[in-house]
C-alpha cells in the first residue's frame, strides 16, 4: 500500500519548510525591466580532507589534487569582471593539518577563493566551543586567512557541520549549545552559509531569503524567525543568515518532483536546468530586485566530487552560469562568501548599479589575498 501523503512529506521534512517556500514564491515579483541584473555567485564548500574517517595521507592527496587542477579548471571562465571562478573554503576546525593549509592558501593567494571556518561538534558547552572557535581562529590566521575589520579584528563566514546550527537537532546530537548564534557573533562571525539543508531536520521555515534572526537568539533553533533584509535596514548585533536556493522542481523528463536544495555533487552536478532553477528562486535584498543572490555547497575534498568539480562537472557548471552573463540581461558576478556579505550589506545600505565596486564595502579581503594575483 502506498504511504500516505502526509507521511511522505515527513519523512522529507517538507512539512517544515514548505510554508516558507510558498512564501519565497510570492516574494518573485516584481521583476526587474530596466537594464542588466547582476547574478552574484557564491560557491561555498564544506571542505573535510578527512571525509570518510581517511588516513591523513590519503587527506594531503585530496587537497593537492586540488591545488593542481582547481587552477586549470578555473582558467577557462571569467565574470562581467574578468574574474576566474571564487571558491570558498569552509574548512572543518577539527581537521587541520599543515599539510592541508599550505595548498589552500596557496590557491587563496593566487585569487581563486578563500577560506572560512566549518565545524563539527557534538554534546558540546558553550564554553569549549568558544575556546575551540578562538583556537581556530588564531591558527588560520597564522596563514593569513579571515577578514580583518575596521578596529583589526578577526571576522569569518561560518557553516555548522551536520546543518545542526544552534542545537537544532531533536535527538540532542551534533551540536549541544542552544545559544551558538549569539556566541558566533561575539566571536567575530558576520554570517551564517548553513542552508538550505532540506530534507534534513535542520532546515528552517525562512526559505530563499537572506534575513537577520530575530527574538530569543539563545534559544534552540533561533535562527527559525527572521526579518527580510531590505534596503534602509541594517542590524549591528547579530550575524546575517544568507541561505541558498530551495524549490520543488520537475525532474528533466519526468513528473515526478525533487527537492533541489543546491548541493553539487558527482551523482548530482549543475545542469542549466539546476542552475536556471537556482537563479529563479529570485533570492535578492528587499528594494534591490537586480542583484541576485545564489550560494550553493558542495562537499568538494572526496575524490569522486573533486573529480567531477575540477573536471566537466564543474565546466559545465560555469558554462551554464555564463549564460547569465551576456552583458545585456544579465551579468555574472563570482564572489566569495565574504564578498556576497559585503554586497548584502551594501544593497542594505542603498548600493545599486553594478555590484562590483562594492565587493569590499564592509570587511576587506584577508591579508592572503591582499597582495596575491589571480591565475
């Protein structure tokens, strides 16, 4: 006997979310008629050599595969800017390894990404995981990583390991601490990369929005009630959540639906079909409708995602993001994960035209990239 809908629909979570999605579907309009809009592209990696619970040999290997051919692929593309592909490089506090570190500041110096912080933890404090995130933060700076603000202090992009933001969880694992939200920000955290995670558990009701958390931020899951961004808004007390697309889309030759919640993956690459839904989930600031944001994941060190990442998997990515850059509809812009923070807050601030020249507007490049050229 087939199951009924409604159990069909827990068991993918949709009941959590799909309200927020039918409200992202009303926020489409009004479409944008006069002149170019600007496609912002971030590609946001959960970047674990270790994925597997490998020897840390076969770690090194992953990385330097990277290393070598990121550079190749990323080559063949520009942006309206002239830019080569931005990759960001959330890397697991956990994990790290010199030999790991070397390669990926090497590619961030040479313009091709950068590295922000990724962390998983399980039955934690709130205590240890403020020692654990300062730790991480003084060694990655060591190499020259995060972002630096106005008054010299340390500021950095976050993803939870396992979705599990602020305690999400049911079952009480993976995380532990309710109050993670306010504690990321009085570390120096300017924004949350972790959604969409659907059909995880994890994944909240604010769907294809970037927005500002609002109410008890100490509570489990507090990152569920948030408040749209919008140009002339602007918080200073809290992180930003910038969540990447979300939809029920058809699958190519079928009726049947997927939940496309913009993970790239070897059994699952970019098509222009992916990348055309990912670019109709419409994910903008409030009052500034031309600049499209999309973030999308990846779990990019393991060999068969590498493989199809550096190889035609991810040309074909970039060959369909570049038809949104014909200079008269659209024009494509790769940002990192700071970058598209930055041009959120600037959009806030009343930012409009071309995005390029905003690129910075708030918190600079890490000291990596302030010296190095691109590929």
């Amino acid at each position: 006997m087939k199951r009924s809908l409604v159990a069909r629909l827990t068991s993918k979570n949709l009941h959590t979310w799909v309200r927020g999605y039918l409200r992202s579907l009303a926020r489409r309009r009004p479409r944008w008629t006069s002149g170019p809009r600007h496609l912002l592209f971030a590609f946001c990696d959960h970047y674990e050599p270790l994925w597997g619970k490998v020897p840390r040999d076969q770690g090194e290997a992953r990385v330097r595969y990277w290393r070598q051919h990121y550079p190749e692929m990323a080559r063949a593309f520009r942006d309206a800017d002239g830019r080569p592909p931005q990759h960001s490089f959330f890397f697991p506090s956990e994990e790290f390894d010199d030999r790991f570190f070397v390669p990926l500041t090497e590619l961030c110096r040479h313009g091709l990404g950068e590295v922000e912080l990724h962390l998983h933890h399980d039955r934690d404090s709130a205590d240890n995981l403020r020692r654990n995130i300062t730790g991480a933060l003084e060694t990655y700076a060591r190499y020259g990583h995060f972002s630096r603000d106005a008054q010299g202090r340390v500021r950095y992009g976050f993803i939870h390991g396992n979705w599990c933001l602020a305690n999400a969880r049911a079952d009480g694992r993976w995380c532990g601490v309710d109050e993670e939200l306010p504690l990321l920000f009085d570390t120096g955290c300017y924004a949350d990369f972790t959604f969409p995670s659907a059909p995880d558990e994890c994944q909240p009701d604010m769907v294809n929005a970037i927005y500002w958390p609002q109410g008890d931020l100490a509570r489990k899951r507090s990152y569920e009630r948030g408040e749209l961004a919008r140009v002339g808004r602007e918080h200073r007390d809290r992180l930003l959540m910038i969540t990447g697309p979300l939809a029920l889309s058809r699958r190519p030759g079928s009726v049947s639906m997927r939940i496309e919640s913009s993970a790239v993956t070897a059994s699952d690459p970019a098509t222009f079909a992916r990348v055309r839904s990912w670019v109709d989930q419409a994910i903008t600031i409030d009052g500034r409708p031309d600049w499209v944001f999309v973030k999308v994941h990846t779990h990019g060190a393991p060999e068969a995602q590498a493989a199809s990442l550096l190889g035609e998997g991810g040309a074909a990515m970039h060959r369909a993001l570049s038809s949104y850059n014909d200079g008269v509809r659209w024009k494509l812009h790769y940002v990192t994960a700071r970058e598209m923070y930055n041009l959120a807050i600037a959009a806030m601030r009343g930012a409009s035209g071309d995005p390029n020249q905003h690129r910075d507007a708030v918190l600079p490049p890490p000291p990596v990239r302030q010296h190095g050229n691109a590929d």
